[in-house]
C-alpha cells in the first residue's frame, strides 16, 4: 500500500495508528500534526491522503468540528466515515452520536477501505 501523506490528530491512540500504518506501508512523508479544518482541506487539496482521529473515551465530537471538511472531502472524491464504516450523522444534534471508535477520511475509496482493514488490523493485534 502506497499512502504519500497521513494527518494525524494529536491523541492517542490515533497517531500510534497512523505510525503503526506508517512504518507497515512505503510512505514517503511521516504524519503531520495539525488542528482544526487545515486536514480536511489538506486531503481535498491532495496535500494528504489519510486522516484518523480515535478520541479519548467519553469525548464527544462537535458536528461543527467536521461537517464542513467532510463536505469538502466528499466533494473532492474522498470518502469520510467512522471507523465501522458508517457516514457520520450531523442529525442528531450538537454533537456526532454514535461514532464507531472515531473518524477515517481519505482522498479516495479504494484507499479508504485499505485503511479501514490496517485499522482493523492494528486494533486486533493490539487489542484498542
């Protein structure tokens, strides 16, 4: 698997995955760090390809944190959904309930589901 760039969300245990990722492929560029609205805008650009976010348990994320990226994702040909592969739901109020573990965007399905699989992989094998 060929990812040229990953963007990593600053917690724990996404960036253990994203690294996890990043040594098991032929990547060329280690995970960048950054906050707010720049990571979806960078996989839209072509700057990334992947971003995962896996919060701390009890955290809640805020649609206003995401549903304009995933726009710009979508738009752009990417794929944005949770971990279990479901679109994410900004019907339910302030705040996306019901997310699977987190959240994987990527700039294309055919990697999104390769990505989907390394996750489901590195949670088997270290049991997150």
């Amino acid at each position: 698997m060929l990812v040229r760039n990953y963007i990593a969300f600053m917690r724990q245990p996404s960036y253990l995955i994203l690294m996890y990722l990043f040594v098991h492929s032929n990547a060329r560029n280690q995970p960048m760090r950054v906050h707010s609205m720049v990571k979806y805008a960078a996989i839209a650009r072509g700057n990334a390809e992947v971003f995962i976010k896996f919060a701390r348990s009890g955290y809640k994320e805020k649609i206003w944190d995401h549903a304009a990226g995933v726009v710009i994702v979508e738009e752009a040909g990417g794929v944005v959904t949770d971990a279990g592969v479901c679109p994410l739901d900004f019907s339910r109020g302030l705040y996306l309930e019901g997310l699977d573990r987190g959240i994987i965007a990527c700039s294309g399905p055919i990697l999104h589901d390769k990505i989907i699989g390394a996750v489901y992989a590195s949670w088997d094998s270290s049991n997150l």
